[in-house]
C-alpha cells in the first residue's frame, strides 16, 4: 500500500469492537484519522468503545450486531457504507466461546460457540466481499489463534472455529486469485491476550480460567492487526514467540506434544480462584450491555505490552534469529517438561482464547 493511500481516511469496520483486540484496533485506526464502524452485541460497551474512538480522532459509528446473524451483519454493512463511505477494511475478531471438557459442553453450547466464531467470520466475510469485490480494492482482516493450528484442552469448541476459519480463508483467497482480484484477504494469529473474556466466558470448570502465559496486551494485537491492514499481500501474520512455537512444535512433533499438553494445559489454564457462577457469560446474550469492561482484561501485572517477534517480523535478519532462538528454546521446554512433578502446571505451548 502506497504512503499516499495510507495518509488517505479510511472506512474500517471491526467486529467484536466493544472490548479486547477489536476495541485496541478500533482505537489504534481512530488515532490515523480513520472512520471506524464498530459492530457489536453490547450497549454499555459499544457505546464507551466508540467514545474512544471519537476522542483518538476518528469517527465512530456504533452498531448493534450479533455476527452469527447473517441478515444483521448484512445489515450493518449497508448501514456502514451509507453513513461512512465505501468500506475499505473489515476486521473480523468477535467470537463466543464455552470453556471446560468437550463432554461437558451441551450441544446448544456449542453451537452457539460455532455460530458466533466461525459463522460469524463467514457472513462478515461476506457482507465485505459483496461491497468490495465490484470495485476491485478492499482488505479483509481475520482476527486469529496459535490454537488455529493446535488445538488444546478444554478448548473444543473455540479450537474447532479457529481451524474452519483457517480453512475457509484459504480456500477464499485461492477463489480471489482465480479471479485475479485486486481484494486481499489475509490473517493474523495471536497468542494469549489479556481480554475481559475469562471473566465472562461460560466455563464449565470448577477453578476460573486463565490464558496461557506469556500473556499480551490487546495493543500488542491490534498493532499486528492494524499492520496486518496496511500490508495485506502478506497471506499471515503470527504474534509473539508463543505463537511461532506452538506453529512449529505441531509441525515437527504433534504427538509429543499431545502428551505434553495433556499433561500441564489443564493445570496452565486455571487459577487457583473458584468459578463465581455468572450465568452463560457472553455466549448467548452480550456480557458488557448495563456495563463496560473495557479492552482489558484482569492479568495487566503478568502482561506483556510490547513483542520482540512482533519487531523481529519487520526485519527478516531479525526474523531468522528470533526463529533459530524460539526452536531451540522450545526444544529445551519440551524436554524438561516430558516428565512434570506431580501438581505441576507448566506453561502450555500455545494461547488461551483471544478477545
């Protein structure tokens, strides 16, 4: 994208705007002067996350939308391009998600958890490529997961939406190059990331949840997202060392750690706090409507606000180093968590859900 088109303000829409990653990327593109639509299911926070926005600099346009409802998402996309101008970005990021044993996880659950995340994906994909596609420019950004590539316990059903998404990406942009579009579609994978989402999630644990450490801030996210929009060509960007190994490990031994992760992640993603019942959190009624959460989460003194994978993924020299520096170092993890202590809850090689 040329300097010109990058001072140029842009139409963005981003899904799941009212708290975590979607609410840092709205903020981070008002501050470049952009027109920002933030679609979401919560009133208390849609409203202060567009607050944000206006006071960062951009315009902010506020709409209810539940993503798993294609005629909604439809709808706001229309809405967006009447009131705003012809949509340049789209961000897809909101999701749902149900946490505990897959047995444990009644079919309605997750369904929900399907409909919102993967579904939810798909329609914003949709109601973006419809707008962009017959006027030949436009970037689609989809929010996504380490756990897109490696799935982990007590996380079915979010691990399942962020694999169909991966897969329905891919065969998205293959169809676009057949066509030789000019409409780039491109993902960024992230690692644990501090969001209010494990205070409201539905969870079926009796220990509250907790993303796998490292943990990172939701600016860290959005700076890869924002950059992710800026660069599109690029077919995927992955945030944090974590991510790049949990990538890699599962290329080179997914069975090891198979056994690894059966062995520390049910221990890594659970404090030592007991489960406040709250309900079905956010997954079929918004949990931020009478309150807003804010886009952090409640871990801010164990995150991270900067990634130096993050940096090393503009400098390819860099690049190569961090690369060598993450195997090694993986390998040294593996091999001295092939037999814990008992009690013990190693870090996971991998993230929690993402916000």
């Amino acid at each position: 994208m040329s300097r010109r088109e990058l001072s140029t303000p842009r139409t963005v829409v981003v899904t799941g705007a009212s708290a975590g990653i979607g609410r840092a990327t709205a903020t981070m593109f008002a501050a470049r002067g952009a027109r920002v639509a933030l679609l979401a299911r919560g009133g208390a926070g849609l409203d202060a996350a567009a607050a944000e926005v206006r006071a960062a600099g951009g315009e902010a346009l506020p709409i209810r939308t539940d993503m798993a409802e294609p005629e909604q998402v439809e709808a706001a996309a229309r809405r967006v391009e009447e009131e705003l101008g012809p949509i340049d970005v789209w961000v897809n990021n909101a999701f749902t998600a149900a946490f505990g044993r897959f047995l444990d996880i009644p079919p309605e659950e997750f369904l929900q958890a399907t409909r919102a995340t993967y579904l939810g994906f798909v329609h914003g994909t949709r109601a973006a490529l419809r707008r962009m596609e017959p006027r030949h420019r436009g970037t689609i950004v989809q929010v996504g997961s380490a756990l897109a590539y490696r799935g982990i316990p007590l996380q079915s059903a979010y691990c399942g939406a962020k694999h169909a998404i991966v897969g329905f990406t891919e065969a998205v942009r293959c169809e676009l190059l057949h066509d030789r579009s000019a409409v780039r579609i491109t993902m960024v994978e992230m690692p644990a990331v501090n969001t209010p989402q494990f205070t409201w999630l539905r969870s079926h644990l009796s220990q509250h949840a907790q993303p796998v450490p490292p943990i990172y801030q939701p600016e860290v996210a959005a700076r890869a997202v924002v950059r992710a929009a800026d660069h599109p060509r690029r077919r995927e960007y992955r945030v944090g060392g974590s991510t790049m190994l949990t990538v890699l490990a599962n290329a080179v031994a997914p069975g090891l750690l198979d056994r690894y992760l059966a062995r520390t992640a049910f221990g890594s993603q659970q404090t030592d706090a007991h489960v406040r019942p709250e309900g079905h959190g956010n997954l079929f009624a918004p949990a931020d409507e009478s309150r807003d959460y804010g886009a952090h989460g409640v871990f801010d003194d164990r995150a991270h606000a900067s990634s130096p994978q993050q940096w090393a993924s503009r400098h390819h020299l860099g690049k190569a180093v961090m690369a060598a520096g993450i195997t090694a170092a993986g390998c040294a993890v593996m091999r001295r968590n092939r037999h814990p202590r008992p009690g013990r809850a190693g870090a996971a090689c991998g993230s929690g859900p993402l916000g």
